[in-house]
C-alpha cells in the first residue's frame, strides 16, 4: 500500500452517499436515414453511442466532475431499431467502487407518430472511472440503492465485477505462463 491509500480511503468515508435517482437519466433520440446500416436497420454502433453518452452523463452527474468509460459488458442488442423509431436510452449508477461506478442502461424504442408503448431494444453494463484534471482516478459517492429493484442491481453489479475481476486475472496469469514458456505473442 502506498502513503496515498489512506488519504483517499479518509476521502471516500467523508464523501455522502447519492441515491440512485440523484443521477438517473434519459436521453431521447429520433433515428433518421443518418444512422443506418447495409441492411436499413439502425446501426448498432449508433445506438451504442447513445448508450455511452447517456451513462457518460450519469457516471459524471453521479461523480461530480468528469468520468470516463473503463468497459462495456454485456451489450446486447435485442430488436431491430427502425428509420422513425424514437429511442429512449435509460440509464442509473446500479454501484459504485472506490474510484468506478456501473452504470445500467435499458434501449426503448417507440414509432414516433404512434402511441404504442415502448419497447426494449436492447441493454448494456458499463463502467466508468472517475479522473481529475490530471486524469488520474479520483473517489466517487457511494451510490444508496433507493428500491428493491434498486438493490436487486447493485447486488446483480456486484456479481459483474467478481467475474470482471476474475477474467481479468486469468488472462493475466496465461499471458505469465505463455511468455515464460516462450510463447509470447
């Protein structure tokens, strides 16, 4: 441990608690001819840059200060998005770490001259780091799960991270092994 890890863990003690509505967003877009694809569907990289606005958005409403995307886990893409369509990307800090945070994101979409109800489209996981001015991590506020399906996610995130972190360290350690056997790529 370095001289600094107990700075910053005094640092997070003293930071309140946000509750997850503190930070939950929407951000709402018509899909035109712009964003298709070959197929006359909306690109899938179109709507994962809505996805990472609108949790870019609440990773920094709910840090204070700017936040950058670390992964996404877990995209998926659901229904076809349609020419028309107007899509509602939905996103809350389902748990916060140290300096992270995940976000959740839910994709609707809806006819923009119906009055259906919308329909998911798709669902990401994404986590953000916290920077400073230097760019180097900074503390986030614990995030107060507020519903049970508040606390549903956080304990679904916590479980995310275990295998985030887990993966992580296999590949790690294969990475080791090959190298030491003169297998290194």
């Amino acid at each position: 441990m370095t001289d600094q890890a107990p700075a910053v863990a005094a640092e997070t003690a003293e930071i309140p608690a946000k509750p997850t509505s503190a930070s939950r967003t929407t951000l709402s877009h018509i899909m035109t001819h712009n964003d298709t694809n070959l197929l006359g569907t909306v690109h899938g990289g179109v709507i994962m840059k809505l996805v990472d606005d609108a949790a870019g958005a609440v990773a920094g409403r709910h840090s204070g200060g700017p936040a950058v995307t670390a992964s996404m886990d877990e995209m998926a893409f659901l229904e076809p998005v349609r020419v028309g369509d107007l899509v509602h990307v939905k996103a809350q800090v389902n748990w916060t770490g140290r300096t992270s945070m995940e976000v959740g994101v839910r994709v609707l979409a809806e006819r923009w001259n119906e009055s259906a109800p919308p329909t998911q489209v798709g669902s990401a996981y994404l986590v953000f780091a916290a920077v400073d001015a230097d760019g180097k991590p900074r503390p986030v506020p614990p995030v107060r799960p507020e519903t049970e399906k508040d606390r549903r996610r956080y304990q679904e995130a916590q479980i995310r991270r275990t295998h985030r972190l887990a993966r992580r360290r296999a590949i790690l350690d294969l990475r080791e092994k090959r190298t030491a056997e003169g297998l290194d790529d």
